[in-house]
C-alpha cells in the first residue's frame, strides 16, 4: 500500500498564545501556543505550535507550501473574526444632528414629526446614485473588518420601494473581502406615501418586492414593534417569504412587548433581534422553537434605554448572538469589540459568552454555523489577531481598537493594525 500523498497548506499562522476555537459546547476551546493550517480558504488543521510538523488530515500529512502564507501571531491571542448578524449597512445621508439634539433631550417622535429620523434617510437613500451607495458601503465595510468583523449581515429598509430596496442590496453586494449575507427588511417601517396604510403597503411588500428579490437576499425581515408592523402584518410578511424560499428573521420586542418573539417562534424564524422586553414565557418559546436569539446592546446604549435580558437567555439555553445593529439612528457604530465590552458591563455575560456570542453565535443567527464563527478542519480561514495575549483584554481596554490583525478565507485583510492595500483586490 502506498503512503497516502501529503495535504499542502498555503496559510500557515504560528505562535498564538492563546488560539480560540470556539468548537466545542461551552468553553472557548482554547488551545495554548496554537497554530493553525489551512489550504484554498479553508482550515486544515489546529493544534499546539510543537507539533504543527507532525500535522496530518485523516491519514494524510499536512506540508506547508515553500510560498505559503505565513502569519507569526507572536505571542498575541487569536479567535474566529467576528460575525456581525445585525446591521444596516446601506444608507445616505447623516443624522448627527439628531443625535444631539436627543442627547439634549427631544424625544424623537419630535423629531419624526419635524420631518427627521428615519423618513429623512430614506429620503436621502432614495437620492443617492447607485455609485455613491456603494462607495459608502465599501468605506464602511472597511471600518468592520478594521475592527475585526469578518462576516457582516446586511438589511436593505431604507428604500421602501422596490426599485430604492434592490440598488440597496446591490450596494450591499459591492466588491469587498468581507463577507456579506443579505437580508430584505422592506416591512422596515411605513413610508411616508402610504401614511394610514400600512395593509397596502404590507401588500406591496408581499406581493411585488418580495417575488422580485427572491434570490438577491438570502433572509427576509420584518419590524415587529410599537409604530412599526403588528403581528398580523409581520406573519404575512414571514409566511409569504417563507413560501418564496427566503429564511426569516424578525425585529422583536425592542420598543415595547410587541407579540414579535412569539410569532418568531411560530414562524419558525432563525433569529429573533432586539428582544428587550421579553419575558420567561416568550424566552422558553424561542428556545422550544430552537429561534436564536440576537442582542444589540449597541442600541440600548445610544438610546439610554434597556438592556435586553440576554442573562436570562443564556441561562435559558438560547443560543445567543451579538451584533452592533450599525445604523444612522439607533448605533451608529461598526465595532463589535463595542458590543463585546457592554454585553459584559450591562447585560452581566461573561467574557467568554459575549465572545462565543460574537462569533458562533453570529455564525448560527445567520445559518453559517457549518463554516463560520469558529476555527476547525473544515471551516473558513477567518481569523483575528488581537494586540493582546489574552482574550480577557476585550471588554477590559475598552474604546479602542485591539485588532491587529485580520485574516478572511486565507487571506491576510489587516495587518499591524492597517487595511490591506485595495489594489491587490482589484
Ligand atoms: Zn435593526
């Protein structure tokens, strides 16, 4: 019998003090003084750094290509990057000014009224071309992966027609390494052309938008909430996009109990977002439903409001994901290290939950757990290298940027802190 022909490695990453894996139930999988191999994108092997010479696939050995990629972590921590499940990414326009003027204390139904908030981004979204959606898009997806975000969702809902909805998908899909999973959230909220009829507009959405993007957005959404959708209108929504082949997610019970959980759990969705006012009753009904559950402490903190009980959803069982919720009213912020750092302070999780959050957890709320959010044989090279030795640094040197490094599908994307140069992409 001939020996079995060797697996040749074309990333190689060396000398992690701590590599998280985040493979296995509860702990982080730490391996101490890891490395890890990889070929076309995809991890190879993980180990201890002694013995990456030993390294095998089955019973294949594991060579490293003479021109292989070599990352030298020296010393510093490494885990999965991170995978952001909430954002909404694509928009034009700033809200700053509002954001002040809530800070001095206007609420902002005030705002609204003043024609404001959300009706001026769509308005501002509608205007733009589709090159200047994309180049905000690409500037912004370079502040993500700067910050250690590998894999981010993205939500169109500032367009509310089809033709505004599709050129926000399409910006969304703009030539980036990170990677994206797209998302149609045109039950977002009413516009402002169908004021009083939000049954019309729900039949639009069900009938023309909803048909039309099948296939440009993976998920469809909907705004469960006080001065969104009911849940009558949102089950329609769900049901429809469903029945077309779209997976579901659902904005629920973010600013009051809105009825949205519980229709997650009837739908079926594979994540529930916001959920700051659940109870014991809607959190077991997730559970029994198998619904992630995705927190966005972001948000709670730009509106100096409530957290959501994502203690009590840990300790339920639910399996739970972080995301920042990026967004020009709400959170205003592409950092998951952010979210990280105020899941532990305000939602009282551990480090180590709020990491798995950030990453497999992610990974599940977006139905990419088989190849994202965590580092094993088989699953996408992306990684992040930290500008420190312990994982515990996260939450603890906070407001500042502890990314040095920053690999996606084999591919070094960050390195010392800096983006990649962009004309190697091109
Ligand atoms: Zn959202």
């Amino acid at each position: 019998m001939s020996d079995p022909k060797p697996l040749v490695c074309d990333f190689v990453l060396r000398h992690a003090r701590e590599l998280l894996t985040m493979n296995g139930d509860d702990a982080l999988g730490i391996v101490d003084g890891g490395a890890l191999l990889a070929r076309d994108g995809r991890i190879v092997w993980v180990g201890h750094d002694g013995d990456v010479g030993r390294a095998a696939d089955d019973d294949a050995p594991v060579q490293i290509a003479d021109d292989a990629i070599v990352v030298d972590a020296a010393g510093a921590c490494v885990l999965p990057g991170f995978v952001d499940a909430h954002t909404h990414t694509v928009f034009a326009g700033s809200r700053a000014d509002e954001y002040e003027e809530r800070l001095q204390g206007r609420s902002y139904e005030e705002i609204l009224a003043a024609g404001g908030g959300i009706n001026r981004t769509v308005a501002a979204t509608r205007d733009a071309s589709p090159q200047t959606l994309a180049d905000l898009t690409r500037r912004r997806l370079d502040a993500f992966v700067r910050h250690g975000t590998t894999t981010v969702e993205i939500k169109s809902g500032y367009g509310l027609d089809l033709e505004s909805e599709r050129r926000i998908l399409a910006a969304a899909a703009v030539a980036h390494p990170v990677r994206r999973v797209l998302t149609f959230l045109g039950a977002h909220f009413v516009p402002e052309e169908f004021d009083d009829r939000a049954d019309e507009f729900i039949d639009l959405v069900c009938e023309e938008m909803l048909p039309a993007l099948r296939g440009v957005a993976e998920f469809v959404d909907v705004f469960c909430d006080v001065g969104a959708f009911t849940v009558e209108q949102s089950r329609r929504v769900l049901v429809r996009g469903s029945e077309l082949g779209y997976a579901t997610k659902i904005h629920a019970d973010e600013l009051a109990r809105s009825g949205g959980a519980m229709l997650a759990a009837e739908v079926g969705c594979v994540s529930a977002d916001h959920l700051v006012h659940a109870t014991w009753e809607e959190i077991t009904a997730l559970k029994q439903a198998g619904v992630v559950a995705v927190a966005l402490p972001g948000t709670s903190f730009s509106l100096g409001g409530g957290y959501a009980p994502a203690r009590d959803f840990i300790d339920a069982g639910l399996t739970l994901a972080l995301a920042t919720d990026f967004n020009p009213g709400t959170s205003y912020c592409e950092n998951m290290q952010m979210a990280i750092a105020l899941a532990c302070q305000q939602m009282r999780l551990t480090v180590a939950e709020a990491l798995r959050a950030a990453t497999s957890g992610g990974a599940a709320a977006l139905g990419r757990a088989h190849e994202l959010g965590s580092l094993a044989p088989g699953k996408a090279c992306d990684l992040i290298v930290l500008a420190a030795e312990t994982h515990a640094e996260l939450p603890y040197h906070f407001g500042v940027n502890l990314v040095d490094g920053v690999v996606i599908g084999g591919r070094p994307i960050v390195v010392d802190g800096l983006p990649w140069r962009r004309e190697a992409d091109e």
